[in-house]
C-alpha cells in the first residue's frame, strides 16, 4: 500500500472544516495576530489518549501564544461526538469537527476502520501534529499511525520557541531529497 504523506517545506493544503456549532474556517491560517499554525489532529471522541493529549497541551497553549503559534485541534467526530467529547476537555483553543477521509489522505494521515460501532462510526484519522511557518510551509511534520506514539508538549514547544529564536537562524529539517 503506498500512501501519500505531506513533507517538511511542503505548502500546507487550505483545510476548511466546521467547528461545533457548523462555522467553518481555514484552519491553515492563524488568526488572532499569530503568524504560525499549530494544527493537532487527533481520533476522536473514542480515544482516551487523546483526550489526554489534548488536555495536557492546554496549559502550554499561552506559552505557544508568546511566540506567534496559533492552536487548532480537529477530527473526523461528527458535531454531537464532539459536543460529547467537549464534556471530557478541559480546553479554550478551538475544536474542530468532519475531518473527512479525502482531507485525512491530503494531509498524509494514517486512516484506520473502527473496530467496533461501540469505537465510533466512521473512518478516523490517526495522530497527526503539523507545525506551518509564517510562509505557509510545513515546519514540523508529526504523522503516526497509532495513538501510542506523539511529540512530547513540553520538548515541542521548546524546540518550537529555540526555532522561532531569530538569533538561531534555524532552517526546516528533513529537506535532504530522496532522489
């Protein structure tokens, strides 16, 4: 099976999708005087790691403030799994539903089938962390195909204030090419 995955320096693709209550927005674009996107992708309302990941992201969100990166997270839960999940977080950065299976392949993710209808009801996105720069490139690119495996929040958003660091002059890495 080959499969497409996005790649450091790539532009990262406009990804329009609603929030829960049906407004739609471009969640490759910061707002809010940001100039950096921090875009998390998660399973969904059935998957408690996730539900901590995100919960545990949620203090760190001023500190990525500081330095210019805006937060989004999204799945592919309909809008009544995620009003369900909202009861779990314990978040203020927005949530953002109907990730669908041709935006999951866009992006390079990892799709799994649920297990049972008890898990969920549709195709899922498994874990997925990308970091777009003030040009609209990927800066940081974190696919896996399982729940397990995630960056650690806190090491992220160190690396991610050294590289905003001027003084560094640190460029996107993994950009040797294959060919």
């Amino acid at each position: 099976m080959t499969t497409y995955k996005l790649q450091a320096g790539d532009p990262f693709p406009t990804l329009t999708v609603p929030d829960a209550e049906g407004t739609t927005r471009d969640i490759s674009k910061p707002i809010g005087g940001h100039d950096w996107m921090m875009v998390v992708v998660y399973r969904g309302r059935h998957c408690p790691m996730c539900t901590r990941y995100l919960n545990e992201l949620e203090p760190l969100v001023p500190e990525l403030a500081k330095i210019g990166v805006d937060v989004v997270a999204v799945s592919g839960d309909s809008a009544e799994q995620l009003a369900q999940h909202r009861d779990k977080l314990d978040v203020t950065f927005p949530l953002y539903r109907s990730l669908s299976v041709e935006q999951m392949k866009q992006l390079g993710l990892y799709i799994s089938d649920p297990r049972s209808p008890k898990e969920t009801d549709h195709p899922f996105a498994e874990p997925g962390l990308f970091v777009i720069n003030e040009r609209g490139t990927l800066q940081v690119v974190d696919i896996s195909n399982n729940p397990f495996v995630r960056p650690t929040l806190e090491t992220l958003v160190s690396g991610l204030r050294w590289i905003r660091d001027p003084a560094n002059n640190y460029p996107i890495r993994g950009m040797h090419p294959y060919a």
